[in-house]
C-alpha cells in the first residue's frame, strides 16, 4: 500500500520512491488537490485510494508541476478530476508523448524493461484541461492554493504555495539530498536560480521536494550557493575558451554536499554550458 506521511493538518506527501517522483494530496476541506502523480498508473490509482480512504474526501484536481515522466505518467487515475499544468507544460506533455509514449514506443520499453508490465499496464499519456500562464490560483472552499510557473528545471515548471500551513511543494526546482538532475534541454540555470531564491522569500517552514525527504529553506540555500558557484565555474571556462570536452569535472567543478552522481554532473556541466554560449 503507498504511505503518505502526514506533514501538516491538511499537507501529506510520499517522499519513499515507490511513484518515482514524490508525489502529495492537500485537504481542501471539501475535496482534494493531488500534486503530481508519479510514473506508474497503477500505484496512482492505489494513492488516490489512500488519500480518499484516510480523508473520506473525493479528489477535485491534479497538479502538474512539470512534464517529466516520472511526475505525470500516473495522470490517467485522475482523468475524472480538473488536471491543471501551466501551458508551457501542457505543451511539452503533448510532445513528449507524441515522440516517446506512441502505443509503439510504449510496448518497445515495456520489451526492455519488464519490471513495468503490471506498473504500464493500459498506459495513456492524459493531458492537463486547465492551463495558465505566469500564475493560478486555486480555490476550494475557504481553502486557497496558488501555482507559480517559474521555470529552471524545466520550461513551464511551477511550485503549489499553501500559504495557510506554510508548505511549498516544490518538485523537481529541490531534489533534496541528492544531486539534481539538470540536464533537460528547456533547463535554464540562471531561471532555476531565480525560481529558488523567490522560494526563499515566501512564508514557509516545510518544502516538499521532487525527490528525497521532506526538508526546509536551508536546504534549497544549499543548493542557490552551489548553482551559483557551479555556473562561476562554467562561465571562467567559458569566458577562458574552454570547449565543453576540455571541462573536467572532478578538478573544475565545485563539490557538492551529498553524494554525486558522475552521469547527472556531465548532463548538467552540458546544459549550463550551452545555456552560457546561448546568452552570449
């Protein structure tokens, strides 16, 4: 059975990997609000169950913060309710679907990776039907949450604000405790940056990241510090003329606080360089 670990009164989240990326439900009082829906429709569908058997509450709206796989590809347990993304993120689900998920593509990666037979089981990528620009703000009951798209991951990324239990939910802009993966082509160092740093500025005690536990803003200051001095680096290398294959990672890339993964460091040296050369 998926756990939730209750974090507030009203705020609970699954932080144990078992949807990939964390996932979490807010009590609205008279319905609930999901926040992203995790990799595998079959454990979706088991969560929403969770959430409703421990609120008695039916659930109103699913949250798309971004449209990595492992946030949205749990969608279609929630076709009945408002799903809402910002329309930078609608547009790229509708893409990557078209380019990755085909009925075709779907069966070749279930061929390879058979351990998701029962997870894919009748798989079907499900679109956002409400989107926004810049904010939203979602209201049910006396209860009021509002989105930010803010970009940095990805285009189109967005935190949920619950300025009632000061929680930020803010998905993959924080993968706490673990290296972040920045390699996504729409990423953009200097948006990411931003994005966190106007976090830091929001009431809030508790941020519900896009992967690892629960933490607070002294965790995303770690990591506005490291992007800062990570982008310092790439731009002397930059500014040195330095090609992206002359970059070494071990000896021109500042350390990180937890424990790195080599492959996510080249992808995100790759992507902060490009985004440099592309400011120029």
């Amino acid at each position: 059975m998926v756990e939730f670990i209750k974090i507030t009164p009203s705020v609970y989240a699954h932080v144990m990997g078992e949807t990939r990326g964390n996932i979490a439900f807010i009590n609205l009082g008279t319905a609930l609000a999901f926040i992203d829906s995790g990799m595998y429709p079959t454990v979706a569908k088991e969560a929403r169950k969770v959430a409703e058997e421990t609120t008695g509450l039916k659930t109103k709206y699913l949250i798309i913060t971004h449209y990595h796989s492992d946030h949205i590809l749990g969608n279609q347990a929630f076709e009945d309710c408002k799903i809402i993304s910002s329309k930078d993120t609608s547009n790229l689900i509708k893409k990557v679907a078209e380019e990755r998920f085909s009925e075709d593509n779907i069966k070749k990666i279930i061929e390879e990776n058979p351990e998701l037979k029962d997870k894919w089981k009748e798989l079907r990528i499900v679109f956002p039907n409400e989107t926004f620009e810049d904010s939203y703000i979602l209201k049910e009951g006396k209860k009021e949450l509002e989105i930010v798209q803010v970009g940095g991951h990805t285009k189109g990324s967005s935190y949920v604000y619950f300025k009632e239990e000061k929680v930020v939910v803010v998905s993959d802009l924080l993968f706490s405790e673990t290296f972040p993966y920045a390699g996504d082509e729409t990423s953009d160092i200097y948006q990411w940056i931003k994005a966190l740093e106007a976090i830091t500025k929001l009431q809030t005690n508790i941020i519900v990241p896009g992967h690892g536990p629960i933490t607070s803003v002294k965790e995303i200051e770690k990591y506005i510090h490291y992007f800062k001095e990570f982008v310092e680096k790439v731009e002397k290398h930059v500014k040195d003329g330095k090609q992206l294959e002359d970059i070494n990672i071990e000896k021109d890339i500042p350390s990180f606080p937890y424990q790195v993964d080599e492959t996510r460091v080249k992808m995100m040296v790759e992507q902060v360089y490009k985004t440099i050369k592309r400011k120029e």
